[in-house]
C-alpha cells in the first residue's frame, strides 16, 4: 500500500488551496498541483526570460521547490497562488542576477527558431508574434516586466500583485494602466519602421 | 476622471477582460484607455505553454521525488493519528449520507491506507492497527498543519479544522479543561498511590479536541486519553466535520475483553476501547492490564 490518504479529507469544490492541502497531505496529489498551475508558471517564467529554454529549466526547478517546500505552506498565512509565485519570482531574481544583464535572443534568432520548428505557417506566424511581443516587453523597466508577467503570464490579480511587489493594490493598478500604454507605444513605434 | 480613476476603473474590468467575459463598455474613455485596453485584450491571449519541451518529462519527475517523500513519511511507529473529514455545501449530499450512515465506509477507507498485520475494530470510528515495521525508531513528520503531542505510551497527532490554528493548549485542571470542550471529561476515583493530576493537554481536531490528561507518579505517567471520534458539530449549517481515529503501531497488539467491550492492549502498556463514537485510552509504563481495567472502570 503506497498511496496513504491520513490527513485532511476535504471535499469541496476544487480550488487552489484544497489542491495544496491535498497535496501536502498526500504527494501524488501534486499531479494536480502541477496540473492546475503549470501553464501559468511558464506564462510567467517566459514573460520574465525570454527564451524557451530557459524558461523550461527555471520552471522546473520552481516545481522541484515547490515540491520541497510544500509542508511549509500554512494556508492561513496567504494564498497559495501567491506562496508560489513568491518562490518563482525568487528563483527567477536569482537567475537573472547570475546572467548580470538580461540577454534575450535576437528577434532574428528567434524567427531561425521559429521557422527551423517544421511547423504549419499559422503556428510559425503565431510564435513569431509572441516572439516579437516578448522582444518589445523585454525594452520595458524591470518593475514594469514583472507586473505584465504576474498580470498575464501569472494570472495574479492586482492585489496579489500588490502584495508581492510591496505596493498599495492602487499604485499596482496604476502602474499596470502606465505600462499597458507604454507598451501600446512601442509597438505602434515598432510597426513604423 | 483623471488617470488614477481610469487606472482603477482599467483595474477593475481587467479580470473579466482576461477571462474574456468582459465586453467593452467604455466608449466614452480617453484613447489612453482604449489602448491599454487593447494590449491587454492581446497579452491576455497569449500562451507560450504549448512551446515547453518539458511538460511531460517533468510532471513524471516531480511525482517520482513526491512518492519517494511519501515513503519517507510513512516510516512511523505507534502513533496515534486521526482522519478527519469535513463535507460542506449541498453537492455533497450522496456523500454526507454514507458517512453518516454508514461509517465503516471511511473508517474501511482510511484502514485500508495500511498494510495492517492486525487490526482490532474498536468502534465505528475507531481502530487499532499492527503494521509492518519500518526503517528508524523516529516517526518523520507527517502534515505540516498537524498537532503531534510525544507521551510515554505513544504519539499521538491530528489536524485542526479549516481555519484553526494547529495548537495544544495545555491546563493544569480538569475544570479549566472541561469549560474548553463541548463533551463531558472523565475523572478517575482510583488510581495506584502517589498519582495526582499534573497537566491536561487539549488538541483541536474536527471541529471537537482530543483531551490527554496526565498524572504523575514518581517516575512515570499515567494518561488518560479522551478521543471523540464520528460527525462532530460545526458552527457552519451547511458544513458537517468529523474524525476517525486510527493507532497504529509496530509493536504487538492484543484484543482483549473489557468487561464485554473489545478493547486493545497495545504495546504492552495502554488500554484502549471506544464508547458511543468515544475512544478512551488508559496507559502508563508498567501498567499491567489488571491495573489499567482497574483505573478505567473507575472512570466517572
């Protein structure tokens, strides 16, 4: 018998702190966890480095952490979303901090990638413009990246977002308004030239 | 509306804009406003999971270190453990009924977690378990949300109900023990010489408390343990809350008859039986059977 269930049995509709207390109490429920939160993760990781490669490697390492760290989660202290991404912010911090500057692949390696794949036109095109809107994103301030990545690669909402940068929920809000319109601005200057 | 007041009106409509049920109702917004709005309509579909070489390597690598922590957590040794349930909101309904009715179901379910050499049925919500021994004298810790109380005649550990914080509270009188608990505490009018009441230990579980009461002799303890097992009452109509209690040991255990109760000796120094969904336990180091019979029928 490998599979023990001692602990919490908790039967409600599924949420994000019911998947971490089931898998603290029972680790194979981790699939679940990794499941549920493994898009976003990525989402998250590729927004803030760039390249799919290394946004493979960190994102697995932030589930090993995860993984270890997860008997230390006590869900009345925040939301697991937020304990998670605070360790995915970390480990990326660390990473870029080694890298010392914050290299990205040219748009042209990119597009070698893109086109060396062997996929269908549409989905070349498709991640030639997520390439190029990463490219643009990557011009952008430190702190102006992180909140597009926890806005649309984590998910988070402003209030975490808020909590995690150490920011009034408003001063988040405002911050995310700026940069969406400075974004808009850059991409408008890039389809001019 | 200044900036501010858009930024936080953008803020608002964001959520709904990423879960793409938002429609545009703001054509009376500033151009800024519009275009914010446009790129978030454009990052907020954007995915670049389909583009990861690892998804699948990975899940099967993370659940193959899960199950080795999970082998590593169940090298344990007599301890006593409870399962708790709690079933809340009316989907639940098919389930709220088979435990309530037929509670062997869950009390089968969690014995099954086992590989039991011997198991003794205690009660609906209760047994007593023989395992296999394991690697290490030490239990490793099980939840990270578990109370755990070490005494002399075992571990014993449980979890607190949602939203309670996993804390023993300890008290040196049955009285102050007895205003903290919703059921009636038992005091013993025998015990051998020299025993008098030293602590009371009062662990949250499923909505009720485990109660362990200590009495100190001059070397060793003898415990009396109170562990209301089956549906428990909760403040929240809609939430039923409940615990099963299970001991589980390495050592021997024994059935025994305990003036026409089934009742276990385990691991040669606690006696345990279970009435009404209440599981009792009297234990000492050098207790005899004799001794422990004699202190449990003495129970008020």
């Amino acid at each position: 018998m490998d599979t023990p269930i001692l602990g919490t049995l908790t039967l409600t509709p599924i949420d994000e702190e019911t998947l971490a207390k089931r898998a603290q109490a029972d680790r194979a429920a981790f699939a679940a966890v990794y499941d549920h939160f493994f898009r976003r993760v990525y989402n998250y990781v590729r927004y803030r480095v760039g390249e799919a490669e290394a946004a493979d490697d960190l994102t697995a390492q932030i589930f090993e952490q995860v993984l270890r760290h997860l008997p230390k989660y006590r869900p009345h202290r925040g939301l697991f979303a937020a304990w998670l991404f605070r360790i995915a912010r970390t480990a990326i911090y660390d990473y870029l901090r080694q890298q010392r500057r914050h290299p990205r692949l040219s748009l042209e390696a990119l597009e070698d990638q893109a086109s060396n794949q062997l996929e269908p036109d549409q989905q070349v095109e498709e991640r030639l413009h997520r390439a190029y809107l990463l490219n643009v994103i990557a011009t952008l301030s430190e702190r102006e990246q992180e909140i597009i990545a926890l806005k649309f690669g984590a998910g988070l909402t402003n209030r975490q977002i808020a909590d995690l940068l150490k920011l009034s929920q408003s001063n988040a809000g405002v911050i995310l308004y700026r940069t969406l319109g400075k974004l808009r601005g850059l991409l408008h200057a890039e389809e001019n030239r | 509306m200044n900036e501010e007041d858009w930024a936080d009106y953008f803020s608002r409509e964001l959520d709904g804009l990423i879960s793409q049920t938002e429609k545009d109702s703001t054509r009376s917004a500033p151009a800024d406003f519009h275009e914010a709005r446009q790129v978030a309509t454009t990052l907020a579909q954007l995915n670049f999971s389909a583009e990861s070489r690892q998804r699948e390597k990975l899940r099967r690598r993370l659940l193959a270190q899960a199950h080795q922590s999970q082998e590593a957590q169940m090298k344990m040794l007599h301890w006593r453990h409870a399962l708790t349930w709690s079933i809340i909101g009316t989907v639940t309904v098919l389930m709220l009924t088979l435990t309530l009715f037929y509670p062997g179901g869950v009390a089968a379910a969690a014995q099954n977690v086992y590989d039991a050499l011997r198991s003794i049925v205690l009660g609906d919500y209760s047994r007593a378990m023989q395992t296999k021994p394991s690697a290490g004298n030490d239990p490793a810790p099980l939840l990270p949300d578990m109370w755990k109380i070490r005494t002399e005649i075992g571990n014993f550990a449980g979890n607190a109900p949602p939203g309670v914080e996993p804390l023993v509270r300890s008290v040196t009188t049955l009285e102050e023990a007895q205003a903290l608990v919703n059921f009636h505490l038992t005091t013993p009018t025998y015990l051998p010489d020299g025993y008098v009441l030293r602590e009371v230990k009062l662990a949250p579980i499923g909505g009720t408390h485990w109660v362990l009461s200590f009495y100190g002799g001059a070397v060793h303890d003898i415990i009396i343990v109170q562990m209301p097992g089956g549906p428990q009452p909760s403040p929240n109509p809609n939430e039923v809350h409940g615990v099963y209690d299970g001991i589980i040991t390495t050592e021997p255990i024994e059935e025994i008859d305990f003036d026409g109760r089934t009742a276990a000796w385990i691991d040669g120094k606690a006696l345990v039986w279970s009435v009404d969904n209440m599981t009792y336990e009297v234990g000492g180091v050098g207790l005899t059977p004799t001794e422990a019979k004699q202190i449990a029928r003495s129970l008020r």
